[in-house]
C-alpha cells in the first residue's frame, strides 16, 4: 500500500521528489515546467538558457534529488535497483 498525500491525492514519495526537483531548478535558475511520475520513471519539461550545460543541470537534479529523497524516505532504498534512485542515462 502507498503513502498518500492528503492536499492531491498523489504518493507522498511522489509529492516529495517534485519539490525536491522544483526547488533544485529554482537554486540553479532554471525552471520546471511539467514533471511527471510513473513507477518507474520520471518526464520532467525544463525550460533554461542557452547558457546551461545541460549534462550539469541533469547531474544537480539526479545527484541532489537522490540524496534529498533518500534522506526524507530512507525506505524505499530497499525497493531501488542496487539502492540507487535513478538509472546514469536521459534522454533529450
């Protein structure tokens, strides 16, 4: 049985991962436009400057978000494949 959130009815994992990638974005001054979550996926829309690196906006996003998400749910490390959140790959 998932965790539900109470303000949208979407698992509280779920909930935690967007603000957690929400807040990311906002600290390297790009934005999110849409996310969204499958079980074992993630779409996200980003919308940046041409400035940005795209290989290092993707590193702060998996990188801090795993850390971030770990802490807050350590419970669903044993869930993951080898405990890591996400898979090295994207797609653009």
């Amino acid at each position: 049985v998932r965790e539900v959130s109470q303000e949208d009815n979407k698992p509280v994992v779920e909930c935690t991962l967007s603000n957690i990638i929400r807040e990311i974005a906002a600290q390297n001054d790009f934005s999110l436009e849409e996310f969204n979550c499958d079980l074992d996926h993630v779409h996200l829309l980003v919308s940046c400057t041409p400035q940005h690196y795209i290989p290092n906006m993707l590193k702060a996003l998996k990188g801090v978000s795993a850390r971030l998400l770990l802490k807050a749910h350590p419970e669903i490390r044993s869930q993951l494949w080898g405990g890591h959140v996400w898979n090295p790959s994207y797609f653009i």
